[in-house]
C-alpha cells in the first residue's frame, strides 16, 4: 500500500437515522496512521441485480447534511440527475461540505459519468468522485469511463478509482470469492492513467473471513486506500449483511490485517 492512505468506510447502504448517526460517529473517532484520510460510506442508492429494497433516496439527504459537519460523506449515484441533486441540497444547508459521489460497476453508463465530472468542476473544493470497475474484466471500459468523469470537467486529483473485482461467472474460482480481484490489472490502470487506486474487500470478498483474507492479499500492491463495509449490527442489515463488518471490530479488522507490518 501507499503512505496516503484514502478510507472510505461505513455501511454499503444508509438506513435509518440511528444507524447513519452511530456510523459517522465510529468512523471520525477511528483512529487511524498518519496521512490516512476517513470518509463515510453512506449510499443512498443501491443498484440491484435482483428487484429489492433499493436504498432510501433523497430522503436520506438530511443525514448526509448532518454527518457532513463531522467527515466528507460519500453516496453512490445511480442516475444522470442524482449527482446534482445531491451536491446542491447538501451544499445549501452546508457550504463546506465535502461529498464524494461514486459510479458503480452495475452502473457503467456514460451519461452518469460525465454529470459527476460536470458537478465536480462546478465545486472542485467540495466533490470529489470514485469509479469503480465494471462487472467484467474490461479494461478499455474502466478507463473510458475515467475519461468520461475527466473530460467532463473533473480535476484529475479529485477522482479515484476503486477495485471491487469481476464477477466470476466462468472463471475457476476456488475461494467462492463474491468477486474476483484482478491486482495486477488494477495496478496498471493505476499506472497508465495516474489516477489513485483504493481497494474494495467487501465486494471482492463477500463474507468476513474472505474479506479479511482480500485485505491481507491486497496489502501488498500499492493501493492508495480503501473502500470498506461496516455496520452498527450487520445482521439487521437491509443489503450485503454477511460482508458488513462490526463497527466496533473495525479498528482491530483493519490493524491486523491491513496495517499490518
Ligand atoms: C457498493 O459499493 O455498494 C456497490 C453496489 O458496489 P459495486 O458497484 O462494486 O457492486
Ligand atoms: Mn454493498
């Protein structure tokens, strides 16, 4: 890994205000090396493979302004519309907010990627953005979509890309991993398009045991951070509950299997 370390952490989805509230308050307390920097993971919209509960929207608006006194805040988005949306009604209520805004992978769509790179030029001191991978091990579509987010308008040190694995629909996959990760792949496009990498073992590893086994893999290539899941109480959990992490255990998860020496 890198000395600048970016940690985005917290649930994969916002749920409700008590769940939001104690994340945010965990995470800014988490003690962390020096040059590490801490995000709160609290997405708003939740792509799905299958029809499900699919995130509570703008409603949760009011938790974004409210945590964002406290840390930088970071949302998927799902539509072309989500990323002003979001960044103009939090920046009303909380001028020096910082927002990062993220792209998925069941979501590569370039129409989404140019209007987070849009709304990244119109605030570069509050928006920052991530892509991450798409589903398949596409290289040319990873870095197109880089180059969608940057010609919009993006300043090339507001972005960075996340690793979150390939589906491994036909591939040999001995571990039964969620997804497979592709390091060396990852550190190329890290190379070539000068953008920072984080990791995501959460996606990647799908159950504890195998997301701490991603994070003691990936420790060794030169990420630039992470992207990780906890969860007040991940068995409530509305969506990806088996990969969530205790937020009280995520201080020692990340100690012994990340910041390991
Ligand atoms: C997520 O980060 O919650 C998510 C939906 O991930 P991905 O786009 O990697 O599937
Ligand atoms: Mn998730």
């Amino acid at each position: 890994m890198t000395k600048e370390q970016l940690i985005i952490a917290g649930p994969c989805a916002a749920e409700n205000a008590e769940q939001v509230v104690e994340s945010a308050k965990v995470i800014s307390q988490l003690s962390v090396p020096q040059g590490t920097t801490k995000e709160l993971r609290i997405s708003l919209f939740k792509p799905r493979t299958n029809p499900g509960w699919d995130g509570v929207g703008l409603a949760g608006i009011a938790w974004m302004i409210e945590q964002s006194h406290l840390l930088p805040v970071a949302t998927e988005v799902l539509s072309d519309q989500h990323p002003r949306q979001v960044v103009e009604q939090i920046l009303a209520q909380n001028s020096h907010a910082r927002i990062r805004i993220w792209v998925g992978a069941r979501n590569y769509n370039h129409g989404v990627q140019q209007a987070v790179g849009r709304i990244a030029a119109e605030f570069p001191n509050n928006v920052t953005a991530m892509l991450k991978n798409p589903m398949h091990p596409d290289e040319k579509a990873w870095n197109g979509g880089a180059e969608h987010i940057l010609l919009a308008g993006m300043p090339h040190e507001n972005l960075v890309l996340c690793h979150r694995g390939h589906t491994p629909n036909g591939h040999p996959n001995p571990l039964k991993l969620r997804n497979l990760p592709d390091h060396d792949l990852a550190m190329r496009i890290k190379e070539k398009s000068g953008l920072r990498m984080v990791f995501d073992p959460s996606h990647t590893g799908g159950t504890l045991e195998l997301v701490y086994l991603m994070l003691r893999t990936a420790r060794k290539y030169q990420y630039d951070g992470l992207c990780i899941e906890a969860h007040p109480n991940p068995t409530e959990a509305k969506t990806d509950a088996l990969q969530q992490i205790p937020l009280n255990e995520l201080k020692s998860v990340l100690y012994n299997n990340w910041w390991t020496k």
